[in-house]
C-alpha cells in the first residue's frame, strides 16, 4: 500500500521538478496501493492540460500521464510534442506496444537507448516487441547477450520464460523462471501472469485466480489478465466479477469486441438480471417461439399436416422451409398462405430459422479418409492455439483431437458452458486456413 497522500501525487504530475521513472513508478504504485487515487491522477491530469502554453517537458509528463490512464492515441500524439529525449522515446515505445504496433515499439525502443535510458530496460522491451512480432528465437538471443545484474531482476526472468514458452521449451523450466520472478519482485505484473497461465493450464483454478487478482491489482493492469481472469471467475460462477473485469477493459478499450462479448455472455450466464434491451428483446422472443399452433384456428387440413411433421410451436414452423411444409402430403399453397399469415402476425417467417433445426449426426469412417486427411484428423487440439476460454471449452466436451472437434456441430459448440460467439468465430478462424470447417458449416 502506498504512503502517498492526495497532494503527492498531485504534486508528482504538476511540478516543474525532475520527472523520470523514479516518479512514475511511484505514480502507479500510489493508483495500485488505492483505487481512489485514479481519480486524483485524472483531475491533475486535466489541471495540467489547461497550463498553456504548453513545454515540452510538460507535454512529455501529460504523454506518460495519459499513457498510465490507458489513453493510448492520445499519449503518442501528446509524446510526440515532446522533447525528443530518453523518456519520450520510451514511452512512445510502450504506447506503440499498447496499441499492438510491436515494429514502431521496438523502433522507438532502439531510439531511446540511444539518447541514454537504460539500455538494460532498453534490450528487455525490444525483446518483448521481437517476441509478439513473433521473433521468439531472436528474443531469446537477445536476452542471452545481457550480463550482470540485470539477470536476477525479475523482468528479464519474466521475458525469459515467455520467450522459452513461446518456442515451446520445457514447462517446467518456464514455470521455475516465473516463480523466481515473484520471488525476486512479488508483485511483477507480467511474471504473475505468465505464472497464473501456466498454473491454469495445469487446472488449479483457485491458484490461478489468486495469481491473476494479484496481477490485476497493478497499475495500469493488463488486458490479458483481466479477460483470463473474467473467464476463471465465469467458471467458478462469479459472473459479477467477471463483468467487472470486462469493464475494466472496456474503460480504456471502448471498441474492444472480445470484452464486450465475453461481458455479455457474463451477464447473460449470471443470476444477476441486468437491464440490456437485447436480454429483453430475447426472452419475448423466447416466448413467442414457444406459443403452440394449436393456440391458432387453422383448418382441418394444415392442422393434420403439422401433426403429421411433428411441428407444434410457432418456432417449429420458423425453423421449417417453404419446401418442407409443401412436400409434405396433401399441403398445398391454401396451406401455406395460411401459415405464413399465422407467422407475419408475430414478425416472424417460415424457414427464418432453419439453421437453428438439429442436423442428424453423420456417422464418421476414418476409412473413407485419406493418409493426409487422416493424420490431420489426429492432431492434437492444442495445434490450434486456442484462447484459454476456447481451450477450456475443449476440454470439458472431451475434445483432444482436431477430428473431434470437426464432428461437432456449432450449435453443439455453443451449448458447452461459456462458450459464446467469439469462441465459435475464433474456432471457425483456426479451422478456416487449414481447409476445415466444423460439421453443418
């Protein structure tokens, strides 16, 4: 818990004195420590806004301000009015790293090491930026040509282990650099993720969420540990946590369609009735599929035919074709205006939800495959990089290989336990490049 009082910080962000990593650490130490300080920093912020006209060294301080509030865009342009220096150059690279632009990050990285910011803090976030560009081997290469002190901080055995985990190295060694990272610095926000994903993927929830909620508590806190640790609560049936972590994203990310998807599956999981229109729209809806025709005058003729194809609700017929009704025996157009009248009246048409009808299962003959085929049919599902809510969907169907999940359905998807939408999209999106496609797609 952080010593600083109100005026402290608001003296860290309008003084005229030195303004460095010292004061910024202390900055997101006193937000961490207490909640309530966030509000301080956002009316100081707009004091410092009004000084005009505006130095460079003040736009610096308003740029890493902004960059600590999550307003990223704003942070660049603002850094950009600045003095050029070390600092800047620094954090215009975290601002560029933040909004997922890891080339420009490790470009001003490189820029700022050569105005003199540590270049130990320098190799370790250009590390980082090769990692997520997807350079893993040379992020490792990098972080073997450090020496000295460095080596025992617990960010450098943090970006050690991601980079070891991203090459697939060995997990045990992967977790022993994270723990020696808390150990080193307890509260180091990325070795605490990186050991709560790992802890996860080994199924010890209750440690996983201690890690994440450790984690979160940093300031400016992660967008991964927050969706990871919304998901976690989600299964442990805390959805009104898990909204909470979705907002959170969506305070500094507006637009960020993961979160506000994952919020509403959250909310529509939760016991927690929230007043969404599209929750409302939902359950009348609902209700309207499930009138029975019988509630209708139709004729004798339309009501035996029906009866015959087994159709008894309004959403019966939505999920019945045109097609259907008129092959089936002694239906005929009379019919079939009838039933369409029926439909109009409640905004709803014939066929609208046929996609929604049970497909028969397909019975699977691995002879009918081909070597190719087949071997593709028994690789492992985690070579397809799932999100952790997609994995953990996985594996509660009893889902291992990828031909196993190409037997499903996505409605039979949709129906496993938070497992929405942008699960479905993401398993579509993995599924689509390697020229498969989900039974009934």
């Amino acid at each position: 818990m952080s010593d600083l009082m109100e005026c402290d910080l608001s003296q860290l962000v309008l003084s005229n004195s030195s303004f460095g990593p010292q004061e910024i650490e202390k900055i997101s130490a006193a937000i961490a420590g207490d909640g309530g300080q966030f509000k301080v920093l956002k009316n100081s912020v707009g004091d410092l806004e009004m000084q005009q006209p505006r130095s460079p060294a003040t736009a610096v301080r308003l740029g890493v301000c902004y960059y600590l509030m999550g307003r990223y865009s704003l942070a660049t342009e603002t850094l950009s009015q600045g003095d050029g220096g070390a600092l800047t150059q620094f954090y215009l690279g975290r601002c560029h790293f933040a909004d997922g632009n890891y080339a420009a990050a490790k470009t001003s990285f490189e820029a700022a090491a050569t105005a003199g910011y540590s270049a130990d803090a320098c190799a370790l976030a250009i590390s980082e930026a090769e990692r997520y560009m997807g350079d893993a081997g040379g992020a490792l290469e990098r972080l073997n040509g450090l020496s000295g002190a460095v080596e025992q901080t617990a960010e450098y055995l943090y970006q050690r282990g991601a980079c070891v985990a991203a090459i697939g190295g060995n997990p045990a060694e992967v977790i022993a650099l994270y723990e020696r990272a808390v150990e080193t610095e307890p509260e180091h926000p990325g070795a605490l993720f990186g050991l709560a994903k790992e802890t996860d993927r080994n199924g010890n929830d209750d440690d996983a969420i201690e890690l994440y909620e450790r984690a979160a508590a940093r300031f400016p806190a992660h967008v991964g540990t927050l969706l990871n640790l919304g998901i976690l609560y989600e299964d442990n049936g805390k959805y009104d946590r898990a909204v909470r972590c979705y907002q959170r994203v969506l305070e500094i990310y507006p637009d960020h369609e993961q979160a506000r998807l994952y919020m509403k599956d959250a909310r529509a999981s939760g016991d927690v009735m929230f007043d969404d229109d599209d929750h409302r729209d939902r359950d009348r809806m609902s209700q309207i599929l499930g009138i029975p025709v019988s509630d209708f005058e139709l004729s004798v003729r339309s009501r035996n035919c029906l009866q015959r194809m087994g159709i008894e609700s309004l959403g019966d017929l939505a999920r019945t074709t045109e097609h259907e009704l008129l092959a089936s025996k002694n239906f005929g157009e009379t019919s079939l205006v009838e039933i369409r009248d029926i439909l109009a009246a409640k905004g709803l048409e014939l066929g609208a939800l046929a996609h929604e009808k049970a497909q028969p299962d397909v019975p699977f003959e691995p002879e009918s495959l081909s070597d190719d085929e087949r071997a593709m049919h028994e690789r492992p599902i985690h070579d397809l990089s799932l999100s952790v809510r997609a994995r953990k969907c996985m594996v509660r169907l009893g889902i291992n290989t990828i031909g196993e999940l190409l037997r499903k359905t996505g409605d039979e998807l949709l129906e496993c336990k938070n497992f929405g939408v942008t699960s479905l999209r993401e398993v579509r999106e993995k599924l689509g490049p390697m020229g498969l496609r989900l039974r009934g797609d």
